[in-house]
C-alpha cells in the first residue's frame, strides 16, 4: 500500500507538509497561540487599492490592540489572502482561512459577489464574517435562521434610501434616472431604489446599465435624459463612474449626480475630470483637516506606520480604512465578551458589546440578533472630490 | 500485447485513483477541496487532451462547457434532482453543446478556430448573465445541496467522486487513444489529406473529439457546483480557459499524464505559493514560454521521448503469403477501374482534358508524360481530391465527384510523391488505421491481435524491416515508401494508386518495388502508377497513358508507346526548332565561374544528387539534360541557397557560397530564373523586372534597363503595366527571364524554361537565349526537352538518378541514342 | 443619440481596423499573428502616458519614443515568439504570444500600477456641437487618422518600392528570397509596423478611454474578431469588417443596452465563420495535395 502511493507523494508535497505541520501543531504549545484574523479581498487587479485600505485599517487597530497585551492575553495575527475579486477564489480562500488556517474572525472585502459567496460557508462553518466594505443588502440580511454574518459598513438598502432623500432635499428631485453597474452590485441597488422610490411614490425616468467596457454611456444618457430625468442616481465602479462624468460634459448636460461609495476607490478626480465634483457620493467617514481626537490619533498612526503616506489624498479610500478599523476593534471586544475563540461564543459576544469609542462613531449596543449592521443611515457623510481629496460637502 | 509506455500509464493512473481514494478519507476539510479541485482540473485537462492532443484542434472556450455543466448540474439538484443524473445530464448538454460548436469550427482551422472558442466563450460568460431568470444574473445560484449517502461527511464524498472521475477520465482517454476512434482522430489530426483517401471523414472525427472532450469537461463541471455550493458567472473567468490550455501543453498534449502534471500546476502550485498570489499569471505565463522554447512536447512528453524507447519489434522477416492472400485478394472477375473522359480547369488553365483509361483487376497501369504533364491532377482527379469538370470514374458505381474519403472507402487507396505518413503514429498503427477503412470502430478497445497480426505481414510483405514501434516520422525515405504502401493495402483496395513511389529511391530498391507490384497484381489488385523511373514503368507495366500538357496522347503496351516518335518528342522535345548558332565556337577564359565539385543532396533520404562535379566557364551556356526526377532542378535549387548542400563544395568565381542563403547569393551575383515562372503575380510586369534588380548594390538606371529587356522581348512592351499573373506562360517566362537579366548576373541559371509553352513560344524564347549567349552571358540550363537544350549549349552534362552518367559538347550529343536511353528507360535502346 | 453613438462606433471600429490591419499585415507575409496584439495596444497607450504624463515629455518626442519602442517589441515579438516556432513548422506561436501577451499585462501591472490612469489630452478638453450633439476633436481626428493610416498602408504597398518588396514576400516568398530579398527581415518589419499600428491606436483610445494594463484585453479580442471576419488575407476587408463591427456594436448599444454587445457581436462572429469560414470578404483558397 505504502508502495502503491509513493509516486503519489510525490506529486502531493504539501500532503506531507501539512501532516507534519499538524503533527507540530498538536504537540504541546511552545509559546501563546496567537488569535488569528483572516482578510479576504482584493489584493490584486483593479481593485487592488480596496483591499490594501481594508489592511491599513486592520493594521493599525491589532497594533494598537497587541500594544495593550492581545485579547485574552493572547497576541492578535493577521492572515490574507487575495480573492482577485472572483467569487470562486474568495470562497476557496475563506475556506483555507476557515478550516485550515482555523481563523476566529474573518473579514470580507469591497466586492459583494465575494462576500456573497463566502456567506453560506460563514453560516455553516459557525465561523462570524465581519464586512468591512461591501454593502450588498443580503450579505448580512441573508436569511439564515443561525447568522454569523455582521458589518460596519453601508448596506445598500439604507444607502439607497439615503441618496433618495439626498436628492429631494438638495436638488428637489421629482424624477430621477438610474445608471447601474451591470452586476450583482447594481442589481442589489436597483432593488434598494425602486423599494425607495415607490414607498415616496416617486416614478422614475428609466434604469440604465452601465459596464466597465462602455467607452461613452451616451445612448443610456441620453434615453434618460429624453424621459425627463432631473437628477441621476449613479451606482459604479471609478471607471464606469468616470465615464458617466465625461460623458455628460460631452453632452452638455448639467444635471445633479447623487452617488453610491464607487468613486471613493481610486483616482476618480483624473479619470473624470474637472467635473468630477459634481459628483456627491456617500462616505462612512473621511479624514479632514480637522479630524475628531480619535481620527488624529488613527492618522499619525497611519502616517508613521505607512511611509508613503504623505497628505489626505494618499488615503482616499478612507471608508475602507475606517471601516476596517472599528470592525476589529469591536471583534477584539466581542472576543473578550465570549472569553474563547469558538465561533458561536463569539457570535453571541458581538451582540453583548455594549459600548465602543470608535473611529466613525460612538457605538452603542452595535449588534443585536436583529441588527447584524452596525452603521445607519444617520452614519453617513454626503463627500465629494476637491483637488483630488475627498472633502464632506457640508463641512 | 501491452507495451512498456501503456503498462507505465496504467500503473500511474491506478496509483493516482487510488492515492485519491486513500486521500479522501485523510485529508482536512480545506485540503479535500483544493485535492477535488485539482482532480476536477486533470478530468477537463483528458477532456481538452482529446481535443488538442488527439484531434490537433484547440480550443480556448472550453471554461463555457465547464460552467455549463455547472449550470445545468446545479439547476437541476436545485430542482431536486439526485446529483448522478444531475452529472449525467451536464455531461450530455456539455457534450452536445459541443458537437454542434464543431459544427462551425470544423470548417476553419488555426487563429480561426481559436477565434470561433474565444467567442462561444464570451457569449456563453454573457448569456450567464443576462439569462437572469433562469442562471439568477450575476449574482448566481446559491444554496445548491451537497450529495448525501448515509452519515458520510459530503466533503469527503465528492472527494472520492472526483478521484473516482479523474481516474475514470484519464482511462478512458488511453484506452481512447489506441482504440479505433482515436486512431481515427489522430490520422486525421497527423495528415488530413491522407487520413482521407484512408476513408476518415474529418468532419465526423473533429466533431467527435469535440463532443467527447466538451462532455468530460462538462462532467468535472457538474462536480463544482456542489462543491462550491454557490456558482456564479465570474466563477468561470475566460482567463481560466487559457489556463486549461496550459495544463495541457506544458504536460505535453497528447501525454496520458500530461494533464495530471498540469493540474498539479495550475491548482496547488497556486496553494503553495498562496502568499504571492499576485503574481501567479506572470509565473503561469513565463512557465508556459519556458516550456515552449525547451520542450516543445510538453515536460511529460519530452521526458517520455528521452527515456521511454519504444521496445523493438520486428515484422516476420518471410511474409506468410497464404494469410495475405486471404486478407487482400479480390475475386479476378472483379470490376475494373473505367475512367472516361475526365477533365479539370484551374481557373482558366485546363490542367487535364479528356483523360480516359481502364485499369483491369490484376494488371499494372502507369501514367507518364513529361513534367507538368497533368499526371498528378489526373490522380487527384480520380481519387477524389478534385472534382472533375467533366467525365466518369466507374468502379462499380459512379466516383466523379465524390469527397475523398468516398471514393476510398469504395475501394482506391493511394500514396503520395512526398509521403504521408501520420507522422506521430508507429508504423504499426499507420497500417492499422488503413486497416479501419475509415470506419471509426471500436470506441475503447485497441486493434485484435488477429488485426495486429496481419499488419505485421503486410510489413514483411512490403520488405519492411525496421522496428514496427517506432514513430512514422523517424523513418528513413525508404521506409516511409513502403509503411505508406502497406497502409494503402490495410485497406484492401481494388484499385491502389502509386505516386512516383520509386522517388529518391536506389536502383535496387526499386527493382524490389517492381516485384512487390508484381504479386500484388497478382492478388487482383489494378495497380496504378505514376511514376518517371522510365527502368521501372517500362519493365512492370501492362498498359501506359502517356500524357503532355494535360492531354492524353498515347495509350498502349509499352513496346509500342515508346517507339511512338511523338512520345519521344514529347520527352526530348521535337528536332523541328533550329536555334541561331554561334558564330564561331565558345573560346574563353578557363578561369571557371561556377566550379563544383562532389555536390551531394538529400532530403532526408537516400541523396538525390550524388557527388556531381560540374564547371561552367565565363561566357558558355552549359545545359543539364536528364530525365524527370533526375536531380536537375535539386542541383539548381541548391546553388542559388533554396536548398543546403549534404557536403561538397561550390565555388562561385572561387568564392564559396554554399553555406549562404538564397538572399546573399543572389547578392553576389548569382540569378535563379525558377521552374513554373514564380511570378508576383499582382504586381505588374514593371515591378517584377524592378524587384529583379533589388540585390544589386551598383547604381541602377531601372528605366533604361526595362527599356533594354523591352527591346530584348517585344512582346512584353504592351504589357509592361498589366499584372502579370494575367499573362500568358510564354510571357511570363520572358518576364522571368528578364528579372534574371536585371540582376546583371555574373551567372544566370534557368530551370525548365520551355515547360508548358508552345512551340512557337519555345522558339522565342531560345532565340531569345541564343541571343544571351552571343553576348558573352554566362548561363546554366536545365531544360527536360534535351533536343532544345543542345540547340543553343555549348556543352552539356546527362544526368541519371542523380549522377552525371555523361558529358560533352552538345554536338557530340545531338542525337545520341544513350541520352533517349536516359529519358525512356534502358528498353528505348535495345 | 444616433449620431454620437454612431461617431463612437465608427471611432471605436476604426480603431479595431487598426489593430486588425497589425494581424493582417503579419499574417499575409508571415501566416503568423501576435496574438496579443492587445497587448501592443496597451503598451503604446501605457509608454505614451509614462512619456507624456509621468515625465513629462512634449509630445513631439513621446510619440516618436513610443512609437520606436513599440516597433522594437514586435521585432522581440517576432523573433521570440513566433520565428523559433513558425521556422521549424509549428504553430506553438500562438500559445506563445498568448502566453507573452499575459506576461506582459502582468508585468505593466507590477510597474505601471494596478488602477486605471486618465491620459489627459487637449483634443479631448475643447468639444463642438456637430449635429446636435457634442463631438471632441479627438474623436473625429480618431476615424480620420484610422482612414489615413489604411490609406498610406495602401498607397505604401502600391506605390514605393519598400511596399513591392513587401508585396513580393506576400506573392511568393520563395521568389522574393530569389531576388535577394531577405524575407526574414521583411517578417520582422511586418511585426514590427503591426505593433505600431497597436500603439498608435492605444494612444488614441486612450484618451477617451483611461490607461490601464487591462485595457487591451477585450480590445484585442475583438479586433482579432474584426481580422478574422475581414478575411484577415485582405486589408479592404479587414478595415471594412472594422467599421461594420463597431457600427453594430453601437446600434446594439442603443436598442439593447452595452449589456447585449458582446452576445451580439461575438454571436455574430460564429453565425459569420460558419457561413462563410474565410470571413465576409474573404476568398477560398485551393489546397493542393
């Protein structure tokens, strides 16, 4: 038998590899077994920037945690893997992080394929699945009776409601036009608007699609335009949303845009243009001259940690880094409150987490088995690009 | 009967279903994925091994039939379906898919059918989608159920499932390989043309490989939903295509193991190196180039051509006759071969007219005529790779038109002037694919040992006496002669066609051949012919159709053919044309301009030209007269760098030239004007005689040139802006001639110039060369018609079979009886 | 609509006649292709931004630099890529420029940076009103120079003697090595002018568009989809088949939404190649046994 399986050996390295790695494993411990964090994200592609803002942010918060002794004595690791933005390899990557690397916490990244993917194995595996981006409704709203599944992020839903609400109050808006990215992200949104707009009893000039290889949208702006639309409601990536930009400067249409988070992930302001102003997308939080004490704090720890750090427009994505920060804080508190790693212990510790001074607000009871997010619509900032940072409109 | 290779293949396969197996049940949770994976990945990579290792085809779409297993499996569980069926039905829909995506991209090949993969692929991708109701978008499908059996951890479960399928598919590929089917894919994939007139239908055979490896592919793909639980467009990326083909090439397509490698690559080298994840598609892609420069065979073929020698076999040195006897003999009342009036036109050219003949059961027919004669389109014609315009091809029912692989399964089975063997294939296998006669056969199981068996005799029957393991293109010139007319015998065809089957070979081989087509007539087989090894026609044949310029002119027994003073003509040329002679005999300089000495050429064979020595002084015209085949062109193509020399040396005005190539040589001075004209066809004949002078480095006055040539070929003035493919052949080969003469040559060479021109063009043209040699111009002239040559050299030299049997002045040889002993066989003379 | 949505389209299909005239040009000395000729594409767009933008050349020498460095990466195309394989008969080119096509998206990722740059243009700042939409001089500069660019390669091949030997080689090889025209040379050339091609249409779409080292992915694909229609033997074809795939797409754009185009038009692909397997302009060739 030995024999019948020696060729197999050799094509299977890391069989042997891990058989003895479990062997050291289960040996007494050498030293204090740290508690290990997973990230699943982008870290390669276009949106690569996401997934290093969600590791700044993690970073900064287990130094500062490891700096006060760990949580539970025990030192804080963080482990990463990229999910290229495929719902596939993030899946398979949180299952290494899952069942191999045995992670107590595992963090999800900006694309909501990929937290919608890894959902289901978070539930099964009774692993919590902490979004720090990703806003798709049905990632936390996922409709399983037994949920591990929790956020500091937007949520689409609220987000959607929010943008509504932004463009009647601003712009008196009476007939808005949808432009959606052409995935899952804008089909959660289209259902987040429509639910919106028909509780206001609100008609709407159209919904267009928007794709990553579009060289204009002037067609899909044009039928809204010719349908009567007074404001655009615009849900994309930078790219897309750029070309959205460049294509009503084209058309010479001046119309108000009320955006999603999308173009907070790169450099929007060089890929729109000067009019990227225009633009008012939803923020968690944004780092500006004058920070709150807690935001100072985070920002010297970033600019020393991080070298090439210089000014506010190096941390353009701060929703990623904000997000990220407070989500571990709260994980190391719910940690605490369960006194183990055991999955369901630490699903029940988020929900006792009473009180946390964090970066983007002062939680109180954040999580309830009810409420799985921790952020409202009350949390979030109205921004937009002034040379190339991102400023509050109203500051 | 299993060899070393196969024994070695099965062991590994075993060992690997089983190591599978033992893994299944040992491994963690997360390894038992990335291992289902990984043998997921080895079924697609047997799967696209069918397509790219059997049938020579390629596909970069095939991530589409992995996703539509996918699909369709995870539909159909989430309907409640059980998960075998479920596979089952993902398979047939992959594999059906697949069959009708042959269907467009059979009839194109190369960067075209890559393309037609590439596109099925995005339009699958964005059918997936935009189908919104039934794949749910780009969201996906989620909450597809995972198989249960007892309390058995469903992990584990689909772990030996995909054990069980990479076992089963990689089986199934070896056993599909040396089956009858693939041997059908592979004759198709090594030499379509052959595989044809074996009677394989290519259609049938890529649409076959195209279904059998879209259904395994769909199969592993079935496997993924439940795995993953959650599918969704973007979990099948077109980048991940490239990366199957990958798995493919860098194991070596066509390797049992190859893909096995492959996936070993592309799914746990990633797991490994997982912390430098980004950079996984730059080492994939440098890998993949790496392996392409060193071994092009992909790393478990290379290392299987390096260490796995295929064991040695003999055919039985003494044929058993009565076997063979009963295997091909064919009842002597059979029918005859009636050919009647057949004819072919290649835009507006009449490459053949009127060519009848009748070959009985058990007589030998040949086709001679000199070259160009339209032996070879007659032969296409009547197995069916042109369709003729005109006429009837009877055996037993009407053949014109037929596709080839008709035609040979109704019994014609023919050879090829240059061979073609399907090269990666033993000779054993070459004769057992004649053998299927183009039937596809038994899909899993090899050739009987019965089949084996008299393959074998008809090895020793055709004199084969090399190991039948070894692979058809590692054959000597000789070999591959004989395995083609063993295969072409598998076949057991009433009529067995022969093109120049005696070329490139010796004297004595031939005299082998002769009686090898001897007894094969006289199993009642219509042996035919083409051939102009005039020893070998003269002395088997039973009958002779001599065509010239694509007419039949002569049909009859030998005897009388060739004592037929316009067949002779027809070889030699008529002794109407009466060149201008010089006006006193050729005295120059003795200092030679072209000097060669012991030339030898081969390709690849017994040497065509064998240690000629010839010298051409500055200002004589030399000729080299000899028959079809003689190696006359082979010497002119030689010196002027088309082809390398095997050893010997040529000097040109003492310098050596015959490591150059072409381009230097024609810098130097040296002017090939090439057989059949080799116009630029759309330029116009002002642009040709320009092009003629591109080597030249001395300042050229082109438009007096072209003035000179205008004056020298009057007939080209009112032509000098029409294309000059629009000519006539009398035309364009004063064109060619007078590109040589703007390279202001220190040498001009002429190869067959009087081929296919009229008489009163042929009269032009040599006045014309008449002309050239009064100016002191030095030239070399190969021309079949000797009679012509001799008008206008100097001295000539006779060449047979590749050497110079004679030389002279061309007066001594006017008229010489062993020169029409050279062009019409040694019989001419008795 | 119909008139901005047509300018694009027949911008954009100029530009894929562009980059397919790079695959025409090599196949018909060569039979050989740069399968990335995306790629190409990307690397001209991506060194014209580095030139202008990074370091901040005029442009007067960042075209010329791009333009030369370009010609230098398909003359390393040709000579790596495809002549160690076409020379000894195999088709293995075409795995090998897809696999270096890959190499060197990845490598302009590690170098050039993962997100997407906008190439910022004066042509692109300044727009006019042309039949009730705005139009940017770029993009009508875009189907001009495109025009003008099939039209010197037609006029080049035609009329100069550099075009005969060009012509020479794609008639017949055997007797353009006859005339001592070192046909090897002429390939390389041939490589080299097709990644021009490449780059110049990079560096006008880029613009429009944004630099990125992904953006010639999808774009390559589809002019090898424009090649292959044209029948890719025949540059009219090839630059037709380039106006009528980026019209369609345009039109599809308007009456389905950009969601549809690429079922379309690749759809359309397979439709076209199994009616007519040598392309729509394409003419059948005679194989001799």
């Amino acid at each position: 038998m030995f024999k019948a399986l020696k060729p197999f050996r050799r094509l299977w390295p890391q069989a042997v590899a891990v058989t003895t790695l479990g062997l050291l494993m289960s040996s007494p411990a050498l030293a204090v077994e740290p508690i290990k964090i997973g990230l699943v994200a982008a870290l390669s592609g276009q949106s690569a920037k996401s997934g290093e803002a969600l590791t700044r942010g993690l970073t900064i918060a287990i130094d500062e945690i490891n700096a006060d002794g760990g949580i539970l004595g025990r030192p804080v690791e963080l482990i990463r893997r990229d999910d290229e933005s495929n719902p596939a390899k993030g899946m398979l990557a949180a299952r290494e992080l899952i069942q191999r690397e045995k992670v107590t916490v595992l963090f999800g990244g900006l694309d909501t394929p990929v937290s919608l993917a890894i959902v289901p194995l978070a539930n099964q595996m009774k692993v919590p699945f902490m979004g720090a981006w990703a806003a798709g409704t049905s990632i936390t709203q996922n409709g399983a009776s037994d949920n591990y599944v929790f956020r500091v992020s937007a949520m689409d839903e609220i987000v959607d409601e929010a943008l509504v609400q932004y463009g009647i109050d601003e712009y008196g808006m009476q007939k808005p036009g949808m432009l959606l990215i052409n995935n899952p992200w804008g089909e959660s949104n289209e259902k987040g608007f429509r639910h919106a707009l028909e509780q206001r009893e609100m008609e709407w000039a159209g919904i267009e699609r928007i794709e990553g290889s579009d060289l204009d949208v002037i067609p899909q702006l044009t039928r809204l335009k010719n349908a009567g639309a007074d404001t655009l409601l615009m849900v994309g990536n930078v790219g897309p949303s750029a070309q959205v930009v460049k294509s009503l400067d084209r058309m010479g249409w001046d119309v108000p845009v009320v955006s999603h988070w999308g173009p907070a992930g790169g450099r929007f302001s060089e890929l729109a243009g000067p009019n990227a102003d225009r633009v008012h997308f939803i923020q968690t939080y944004v780092f500006t001259e004058n920070n709150s004490a807690k935001g100072d704090e985070v920002l010297s720890a970033l600019k020393a940690r991080y070298p090439e750090i210089q000014s506010l427009a190096d941390i353009t994505p701060a929703v990623g880094i904000a997000n990220a920060y407070d989500a571990m804080h709260l994980s190391a508190l719910a940690i605490e409150k369960a006194g183990s790693t055991d999955g369901t212990a630490v699903r029940d510790g988020f929900y006792a987490i009473d009180n946390y001074a964090g970066l983007i607000k002062d939680y109180s009871t954040p999580f309830t088995p009810e409420q799985h997010d921790a952020l409202g619509p009350q949390d979030y900032v109205f921004t937009h690009f002034v040379d190339g940072s991102i400023v509050p409109v109203k500051p | 009967m299993i060899n070393k290779m196969s024994l070695a293949n099965l062991l590994a396969t075993a060992a690997l279903t089983l190591g599978g197996v033992a893994l299944s049940f040992t491994l963690d949770s997360y390894s038992l994925l990335v291992f289902s994976f990984f043998a997921l990945t080895v079924v697609v990579g047997a799967g696209l091994n069918i397509l790219i290792g059997l049938s020579g085809q390629i596909s970069f779409g095939h991530i589409a039939f992995y996703a539509i297993g996918a699909y369709v499996c995870a539909l159909l569980t989430m309907a409640g379906c059980p998960l075998g069926l479920a596979m089952i039905a993902a398979a047939l829909v992959s594999g059906a898919l697949g069959a009708l995506l042959a269907i467009p991209a059979l009839r194109v090949e190369g960067p075209y059918l890559a393309m037609i993969t590439i596109a099925f692929a995005l339009v699958v991708h964005h059918g997936l989608v935009e189908w919104r109701g039934l794949t749910g978008g780009a969201n996906g499908l989620m909450g597809i159920p995972m198989p249960q059996l007892g309390d058995m951890d469903p992990a584990v479960l689909m772990a030996l499932l995909a054990s069980l399928l990479m076992g089963g598919s990689l089986l199934f590929y070896q056993r599909l390989r040396s089956s009858g089917w693939g041997t059908a894919m592979r004759a198709v994939k090594a030499s379509d043309i052959a595989a044809r007139s074996l009677g394989f239908n290519p259609v049938q055979t890529k649409t076959l490989a195209f279904g059998l490896s879209a259904l395994l592919t769909g199969l592993a793909g079935s496997l993924v939903a439940p795995l993953m639980m959650f599918i969704n467009p973007a979990s099948f990326p077109f980048s991940q295509s490239i990366l199957f083909v990958l798995a493919v090439i860098v194991g070596g397509a066509g390797s049992v193991l190859g893909p096995v490698l492959g996936a070993l690559l592309i799914v746990l080298l990633p797991e490994m190196l997982s912390d430098m994840a980004e950079y996984r598609l730059l080492m994939f892609s440098g890998l993949l180039l790496g392996v392409l420069w060193i071994a092009p065979r992909g790393l478990l073929g290379t290392a299987a051509r390096l260490w796995m020698r295929p064991q040695n076999l003999q055919a039985p040195a003494e044929p058993d006759m009565a076997r063979i006897r009963e295997f091909i003999a064919r009842p002597a009342n059979s029918a005859a071969l009636e050919v009647n009036g057949i004819g072919i036109n290649f835009g507006g050219v009449q490459a053949a007219a009127n060519v009848s003949l009748s070959a009985r059961p058990g007589s030998i027919t040949s086709i001679i005529g000199p070259n160009g004669a339209g032996k070879t389109t007659a032969l296409n014609m009547i197995s069916g790779f042109y369709a003729p315009d005109s006429g009837s091809i009877r055996l037993d029912g009407e053949l014109a038109g037929l596709p080839a692989w008709k035609v040979a399964r109704a019994g014609i089975a023919r050879t090829y002037q240059t061979t073609q063997l399907f090269g990666e294939l033993s000779v054993l296998d070459n004769v057992l694919a004649g053998m299927q006669r183009g039937r596809l056969g038994r899909i899993l199981s090899a050739a009987s040992s019965a089949e084996r068996d008299i393959a074998m005799q008809l090895l020793a029957l055709v004199g084969y006496q090399g190991s039948v393991n070894t692979a058809a293109d590692e054959l000597p010139h000789v070999d591959r002669r004989l395995v083609e007319i063993a295969r072409a015998l598998a076949s057991r065809p009433a009529v067995l066609l022969l093109d120049e089957p005696a070329a490139g070979l010796s004297r004595s081989d031939t005299d082998q051949l002769a009686a090898l087509f001897r007894q094969l007539a006289g199993f009642n087989i219509a042996v035919m012919l083409v051939e102009h090894d005039m020893t070998l026609v003269m002395g088997v044949s039973d009958q002779l159709l001599v065509l010239d310029a694509g007419k039949p002119i002569a049909w009859g027994e030998p005897e009388e053919v060739r004592q037929l003073p316009h067949v002779i003509a027809a070889y030699l040329g008529g002794t109407e044309y009466q060149a201008p002679p010089r006006a006193e005999p050729w005295d120059g300089s003795r200092d030679a301009r072209l000097f060669i000495k012991d030339l030898v050429l081969d390709y690849g064979a017994a040497p065509v030209v064998d240690k000629v020595n010839l010298v051409v002084n500055p200002g004589e015209l030399i000729a080299i007269l000899g028959a079809n085949g003689a190696g006359k062109s082979s010497i002119l193509q030689c010196l002027a760098g088309l082809h390398p020399a095997t050893s010997g040396s040529i000097l040109l005005d003492n310098e050596s030239i015959h490591h150059s190539n072409a381009a230097s040589i024609a810098a130097r001075g040296l002017a090939l004007v090439p057989e059949g004209r080799q116009m630029f066809p759309q330029l116009t004949v002002r642009d040709n005689l320009m092009l003629g002078a591109f080597a030249r480095t001395d300042k050229v006055d082109v438009d007096a040139e072209i003035e000179a040539i205008l004056r020298r070929f009057p007939r080209l003035r009112d032509r000098i802006d029409s294309p000059t493919g629009l000519l006539s052949g009398g035309e364009q080969q004063m064109v060619a001639v007078g590109r040589g003469l703007m390279a202001k040559p220190r040498i001009l060479l002429l190869d067959e110039p009087s081929l296919g021109l009229s008489p009163a063009m042929i009269g032009e043209l040599y006045d014309a060369l008449a002309a050239l040699r009064d100016e002191g111009v030095t030239l070399l002239l190969v021309d079949q018609m000797a009679n012509l040559a001799l008008q206008v050299a100097d001295r000539a030299y006779v060449l047979e079979t590749g050497r110079i049997v004679k030389s002279g002045s061309a007066e001594a040889l006017r008229g010489d009886r062993e020169l029409e002993a050279a062009y019409l066989g040694e019989g001419a003379v008795a | 609509m119909i008139t901005a949505a047509l300018l694009t389209g027949i911008g954009l299909g100029s530009m894929y006649a562009l980059l397919a005239l790079g695959f025409h040009i090599t196949y018909v000395v060569s039979r050989t292709v740069n399968f990335a000729q995306g790629s190409a594409m990307m690397l001209g767009a991506v060194l014209g931004y580095s030139f202008c933008i990074t370091w901040g050349w005029p442009i007067w020498l960042a075209i010329p630099a791009t333009l030369t460095l370009s010609a230098i990466y398909g003359l390393a195309v040709e000579r790596f890529l495809v002549r160690p394989f076409s020379s000894r008969g195999s088709d293995a080119w075409l795995m090998a420029t897809v696999a270096a096509g890959i190499l060197v998206d990845n490598l302009v990722m590690f170098t050039f940076g993962k997100e997407p740059r906008q190439f910022t243009s004066s042509l692109t700042e300044s727009a006019f009103s042309l039949l009730g939409t705005q139009v940017s001089p770029l993009q009508l500069m875009i189907p001009l120079i495109g025009a003008a660019i099939a039209l010197a390669l037609m006029l080049v091949r035609r009329y100069t003697r550099l075009g005969k030997v060009l012509e020479a080689c794609v008639q017949n090889p055997r007797a353009a090595m006859l005339m001592g025209i070192r046909v090897n040379w002429v390939v390389a050339i041939a490589f080299a002018v097709s990644a021009v091609f490449a780059a110049i249409a990079g560096m006008l779409i880029a613009p429009l568009f944004n630099v990125s080292a992904e953006m010639g992915t999808l774009f390559g694909l589809k002019a090898f989809a424009v090649a292959i229609l044209g029948g890719i033997a025949s540059a009219g074809g090839v630059f037709a088949a380039g106006l009528l795939f980026g019209l369609v797409e345009a039109i599809v754009t308007i009456y389905f939404g950009s969601a549809f185009t690429q079922i379309f038009t690749f759809a359309l692909v397979i439709l076209a190649l199994a009616l007519r397997p040598d392309g729509l302009f394409g003419s059948k060739t005679l194989v001799k046994v």
